[in-house]
C-alpha cells in the first residue's frame, strides 16, 4: 500500500490537467449502463404487455433511447481508450524516464563499477511501466466504483438481496489476484539476471564491432550457446510460474461457479414467485451479469494494483538511492589536492583498490601516475578528479575536503581526455559541443563556433564537409570514423572546454605511433599553465612532468621526478628500461 500510494503522488503531478481530462471521458461510461438498464426494462414490459391502446411512440421510444445511449457509451468508450494511449500515457512514460535519468546524472560515479545498480536502474525502468499501469489502475477503479453505485442502486430497488451474492461472487477474485502477484513479483525478481545475460549474449551476436572480432575468433558458436542457455533457463521459470497460477485457477474457478449459481437459483425464485416483472427479470439478469463484471473488474484492479505497487519497487529502490553530496563549490587555490593516508575501496568488495595513498599537487604542476595493470592508475585519477569519495584517510580538493565539495563545482573545474572515451553517434558539431554544454547552474551554453573550429583544427581534423551536417556513426545513416579520428575528436572536445586542470588517461592510446609525438606537442600545448595529471603506460610521456607517481598493488612505491627516479634505479628504471628495448 505504501507503494501504491507513493506511485500516485508521483505519477499525478506529471500530467494533472491530462489526467482530469481522461477521467472525465471515462465518466460517461459508468453513468450510461443505468440508463440503459432502464430503458431495457421499459421496453421489455411494454412488449410483454403489448396493446393497441397505445401508441407506436409509446413502444419505440425506448427502444431508441436504448440504441442511443449504447452508441453514447461505445463513442465515450472508445475516445477515452485513445486518449489514454496517445494523450496520457506518453506524456507519464517521458516524465518518468526523465526522472531516471536526473537520478542517474546525479549518482556519483562508483556506483557505475558495481553490477548490482545497473540491474537496479534497468528494474527501475521495468517497474515505471507499472507505475502506469497504477495511475490508469487507479482512475479505472474510481470510475468503476461510481458505475456500481448508479448500476447497484438501480439494481437494488429490484432487490437488495442479489448485491450481496455479486459479492460473494466476487470475493474469490481478490485472493485470486493477490496470489497471482505473488507468482508474479516472484517470477520478476528470479528472471532478472538471466534476462540479462540474454540481452547481453544478443547484443555481442548483432553488435558489428563485437561480431568481427567473436568471429575471427570463432567464438560466435560459444557466445550463442550462452544465449539459448539464458533462453533455456528463463523458460523454466516461466513454465514454474505458468504451473502454479494454473493450478491455483482451477480452485478460484470452481468456488466462483458455485457461489454464481445460488445467485442464478435466487433470481429464478423472484421471477417464479412474481416479485418481478419479466422486464424486471431481464434487468436483473443483464445488471447481474453487469455488476459481477464490475465487482470482478473492482478487485481484479485491487488485485493488479497490489501487484503493480510490489512490481514498482524497484524504481522507488533507485529514487531512494542516497546521493552523498558536499555544499561547497571549489575555489582556486595553490594546492589542487591533497592526500593523506588515502584508501578506497570499491562498494561490495573486501580489497582495497588503493591503500596508504598521500601526495600534493601544485597548482600548475604536470603530474604523471604510472604503473602495471591493476596498479590503481585509474582509481587515483577518478579520487583526484571528484569522482570518488575516499573509503579511508582525508582527501582535499582546492584546500577544502572532498566530503565538503559540490560534485558538479569540481568537474566545473576540469577537463579531461579519456581511454575510453564516448563515440558519441551526433553530428561532429556536437560531439565537440558535449565537451562544453552545460554552465555551473545547470542552464545550456550556446554553441561558440569560432572556439569549436580552433579545437577541430587543433586535434588535426581536417574534415571536408559542413561539421554541423556530418553525422558520425553508420546506426543512423552517418559515416564512421577510424580509432584515432575519434581520439582526436576527443582531445577536440577537451580542448573546447578549456579548464584550469587537465586529466589525461592514455589520451593517444588509439593514436598511430607516427603521429603520437605530434599530438603529445599539442598536448603540451593545451597544458601550457594549467595543472596536469597524466595517467599513462608510455613512459617516454613523463619525461617533462614535475612529479612521477609510481604505483604498484595500490600503494606508491616511488614519486619524484624523470631524473630522480632514474638515479634511484627503482622500480621506474627497471620500467623504463624494459620499454626502451622495444625502441632499440
């Protein structure tokens, strides 16, 4: 119920007025059956008792009234299942979708490297399709509920007596549908994963730069394997599921056949005993069958609407999710960062990604942060650019605590070039754009055109067409680019955004070895005056950066400059050495 409730509140202010529309086109509906019980009376008497006494009139009219008002009920039927369609629904699945993913911009980044909250923002998308299905649940009930008092208090002048079978009819309905919400929920909660892994499977099948390289492989065989098993092991469950609720039906099946057939037994007695009239037989009969559908509909609702407020726990378990989040900007200072003692672990694992981490970061200094895979190299830089809190120790950004900072005053404050950075599939104008959208209060910047054709020729991208026109990705008819035009695109991006600190991690990885040199030219040239942290395996990269970070099994093993770490012979010598015997 708590649920239920929450899902009203947050599904009605999205579209009110439209929501009051719907409901007023639904109204008609539950008014007109009364009328038309009515007029079916009228006309059945007035055919049972048929005499040239009156005229032709007399016998038509209702007759007519009748087709008029089953017309009436049918238009308002079918206009309020349009709306409900193509004016109401869509405007509730936008506001919901775009409510994920304000909740999704603003979480920060460590829980993108744990599994169990990208099941929980795809259960959330699953469970907004049945805060829907609640809000229509919910105004179907409420206009249900004044078609039994205008049906039921037609029917009760008849007799009273017949409601209270319609009940009992009725009842079974209810705990029919609870039980099938449990299987259900059940059955949500257990396909999940397995789902998936199906989606998962299907897309490395039908994804083009998946299935070159699965292919060369020959792994495609194994990959679809994985899928018909993830296939094989949902349609399990599901026959587990579809068993139970069929054997539960066949119970509820037989006890709403018994009680329906002492409701039949009572109306035959008060049409033998003349209680009522035939017209009065044919209304009762027709209003019973009526409002036995309606109390069936009533609690089937009831039923679904248990079952939806349970299927729509998952969207509340990702709104609920708490965003940690100082209430300081981030100034200039002399001291960028500062780590004392620093760990971090990440959510749900017993290791620790890195340990016992201090250093000091100048502004204007050129750090480099370098070490094997695993060493940590990328979880320093994410501490150091915001996006992760530390698990142990006191982390300062700008002179004041992390834990005390505005994320997005921190990221104001940075740019940066990624490994792993977005191909996104807009036009080159906008790829470019993305570097720079948004300003410190949330509002778009307008486009600087001049600014972004300086970053386009800075990353030597010469290209010949119009770069507002040229779409990029082949998905949605544009042309695609090779690895290192999309890198450069990237530090064109980072080079638009201009920011006092730069974060590098592996900026030319996708660069030809011919070319690296050039664009690290650039790269001087977009960090001339501003503080630079360079995450790297090439360590002929470091050689100009003021400190040298080493790391190893999370912990720094040696920090000082090129010189100085040569002179030591440390662990950066022997790394150093081992890659200049490719070079000679």
């Amino acid at each position: 119920m708590k649920n239920i409730v929450k899902a009203l509140k947050l599904v009605v202010p999205i579209a009110p007025m439209r929501m009051v529309l719907y409901l007023l086109l639904l109204l008609p509906g539950a008014i007109l059956p009364a009328v038309m019980l009515h007029m079916q009376r009228l006309l059945v008497d007035n055919a049972a008792n048929l005499t040239r006494e009156q005229p032709v009139i007399y016998y038509v009219r209702p007759a007519l009234l009748l087709i008029g008002s089953y017309m009436l009920f049918r238009f308002f039927q079918l206009v309020a299942n349009q709306y409900m369609e193509f004016g109401y629904f869509r405007y509730i699945f936008m506001g919901l979708d775009n409510q994920i993913h304000r909740k999704s911009a603003q979480i920060s980044l460590e829980y993108y490297d744990n599994a169990q909250y990208f099941q929980m923002v795809q259960k959330a998308k699953h469970a907004s399709t049945f805060l829907v299905f609640t809000a229509n649940l919910a105004i179907l009930s409420l206009v249900l509920i004044f078609n039994l008092l205008s049906v039921g208090g037609y029917l009760t002048a008849l007799n009273p007596w017949l409601i209270v079978f319609v009940v009992l009819v009725s009842v079974p309905v209810i705990l029919e549908k609870l039980q099938n919400a449990k299987h259900q929920s059940s059955l949500v909660q257990s396909t999940v994963q397995v789902g998936r892994r199906k989606k998962y499977a299907f897309e490395l099948l039908s994804t083009g730069d998946r299935k070159k390289e699965l292919a060369h492989y020959g792994a495609s065989r194994y990959v679809a394997d994985k899928y018909l098993s993830a296939c094989e092991e949902a349609d399990r469950i599901e026959l587990r599921h579809i068993g139970r609720i069929g054997r539960a039906g066949i119970g509820f099946a037989g006890i709403k056949a018994f009680f329906h057939s002492l409701s039949i037994c009572l109306m035959v007695w008060l049409l033998m005993s003349e209680k009522i009239t035939i017209g009065g037989f044919s209304v009762l009969l027709t209003s019973f069958s009526a409002l036995t559908n309606v109390f069936t509909q009533l609690f089937q609702h009831a039923g679904e609407i248990m079952q939806t407020g349970i299927m729509s726990a998952s969207f509340f378990s990702l709104m609920d999710l708490e965003i940690v989040d100082g209430t300081k900007n981030m100034e200039s200072n002399e001291e960028i960062a500062k780590l004392s003692h620093v760990g971090y672990r990440y959510p749900n694992t017993s290791t620790y990604a890195l340990e016992d981490i201090s250093l000091s970061i100048k502004k204007g200094e050129r750090i480099a942060i370098v070490g094997e895979n695993g060493a940590g190299k990328t979880t320093l830089a994410k501490l150091l650019s915001g996006f992760l809190l530390p698990s142990d120790g006191m982390m300062e950004l700008g002179g004041i605590p992390r834990s005390q900072l505005k994320e997005r005053s921190i990221f104001e404050n940075i740019t940066a070039v990624y490994q792993d950075f977005g191909r996104y599939k807009l036009s080159l104008t906008q790829n470019v754009y993305l570097g720079d959208a948004v300003d410190r209060n949330g509002s778009m910047r307008p486009v600087d055109r001049s600014k972004m054709q300086d970053a386009l020729d800075w990353a030597g991208l010469s290209i010949s067409l119009d770069a507002e026109d040229m779409l990029l990705g082949k998905e949605f008819g544009g042309i695609d680019m090779s690895g290192g035009q999309w890198q450069r695109l990237a530090l064109a991006r980072s080079y638009y955004r201009d920011r006092p600190i730069v974060f590098l991690d592996e900026p030319t990885a996708a660069i030809d070895p011919l070319e690296e040199m050039a664009l690290y030219q650039k790269l001087e040239d977009l960090a001339e005056g501003r503080t630079v942290v360079l995450v790297t395996h090439r360590l002929g990269a470091v050689r100009t950066a003021d400190q040298i970070i080493v790391l190893e099994h999370g912990k720094i093993v040696e920090a000082g400059n090129f010189d100085e770490l040569m002179e030591k012979k440390g662990r950066f010598s022997y790394i150093w050495k081992e890659q200049m015997k490719w070079y000679q």
